[in-house]
C-alpha cells in the first residue's frame, strides 16, 4: 500500500517556505547523525552506505566539519 501523497499549502509562498524548512531540518537531523557515526568510529564508507550516497559525497560535504569538531584542524 502506497502512502497518501502530502498535503501542500495552497499558497505556493507558503509551500516553498514548508519545503526551505525540511531541508534545513534534514541537513542538521544529518548533520547530528554523521557526528555521531565518526565519534563512534565509523568509515566515511559506512556512513554513505547508510545515507545511500558515495564515500565521496559523504567526505566532501562533512570532513572539515569534523575536523574542526574533533579538534583536528
């Protein structure tokens, strides 16, 4: 069974503003769990694997702020 497609503000202001919101949530819910999985010893590929993305991706969007979390830069 599917599920039902969200509902979307009528106002398309008001639905992009909605959508702006998610993806600065998603990025700091992400942001949270990749600092997580490092301090608890996790690879850059094991992070990707459970994001669905590359190793690289992984590396490129989060290393330097690791660094600069765990003191390293």
């Amino acid at each position: 069974m599917l599920p039902a497609p969200p509902t979307v503000p009528d106002d398309p202001a008001d639905a992009l503003a909605a959508v702006g919101a998610l993806r600065r949530l998603a990025d700091r819910v992400e942001d949270a769990a990749v600092e997580r999985a490092a301090a608890e010893g996790w690879s850059f590929a094991q992070i990707a694997e459970a994001l669905g993305v590359t190793r690289q991706a992984v590396h490129k969007k989060h290393a330097r702020r690791l660094a600069v979390v765990s003191g390293k830069e």
